[in-house]
C-alpha cells in the first residue's frame, strides 16, 4: 500500500491582489474582447459570402416545414 503524505509548512502568508494579477487579468479581458470582436467580423463575412445559399437553405426549410430529407439529392440519376 502507497501513503502519500503532504508536509506544508505553516506560515502567516495572507493573499493578496497585487499589481502583476490586475496587469494579467486587464490583460486577459482585452484578448477576449479582441477576440469576440473578431469572430463577430468572421462571422458577418462568411454570411456575406454565402449569402445566396442561406437564403436557399432558409427557403428549403420554409417551403418544406423544416423537414430537409426531400431536399438533398439521394443518388445521382
């Protein structure tokens, strides 16, 4: 049987926030929102290319009440 024992010295060492954590931390949020921002633009462009096919595929779906098994060809005749 392995015991496994962890020693931890005991110390009067109290958390706290200092300037690297809030430096990281404004660092981290500026990247997220960078990268929200970002896929947002991605997003808008790849609707923008593909404009014609959703609005077919929006039609599909309409025309034949969201059932989309009719729609895609099953074999090539």
């Amino acid at each position: 049987m392995l015991k496994i024992v962890a020693y931890v010295r005991y110390s009067n060492a109290s958390m706290m926030l200092d300037w690297n954590i809030f430096v990281g931390a404004l660092i981290f949020f500026i990247l997220c929102g960078i990268l929200i921002f970002q896929n947002q633009i991605w997003e808008e462009e790849d609707y923008s290319r593909n404009k014609k096919w959703y609005k077919w595929k929006t039609s599909a779906i309409k025309s034949n009440k969201g059932d989309l098994s009719r729609i895609y060809p099953t074999s090539n005749k």
